[in-house]
C-alpha cells in the first residue's frame, strides 16, 4: 500500500503546525481527504500542508509539502 501522511493546519494563534489528521496513501502517493468544519461561523482562510510520517522500511527523511491555503466558508440555510 501507500506511505503514511499527516495532515496539519496552521494555528496564527500560536504560530504552529497542528495535527488534523492522519491518512495512507494509495500506491502512487495520492491521498484524498475531507473534513466537515463546524465551528465556522465566517468565511476563513485555513492553510493546510501534508507532512510524511517516519515508517520502518522508509529509507527516507521526514519532509513537509508547500502549504495550501483553503477559504471555509459557514454553512448556510439548514
């Protein structure tokens, strides 16, 4: 199967990297991953990156893609 990859989003609050979630990828190294944001409330500018995981068998060092920036958008109606 695929490698290991963990999705992280930027906190300004804190100016740090946190963990949203972690995926595997298929075989190619694609990976497709969706989150429902509940808390939004207005429109907001999300940057999100994929990190690699250590793995025993990978011969590679940890890295991080280029971040990506996303705008959220609240839900609107019911």
């Amino acid at each position: 199967s695929g490698k290991l990859v963990e999705i992280q989003y930027y906190d300004p609050s804190r100016a740090k990297w946190g963990p949203a979630e972690v995926v595997r990828t298929n075989r190619n190294g694609r990976f497709v991953y969706r989150f429902r944001f509940r808390t939004i409330t207005i429109a907001q500018r999300i940057i999100f990156r994929a990190a690699s995981l250590p793995e025993a068998g990978w011969p590679f060092l940890p890295s991080t893609s280029k971040p990506r920036s996303v705008i959220v958008y609240p839900r609107t109606g019911s």
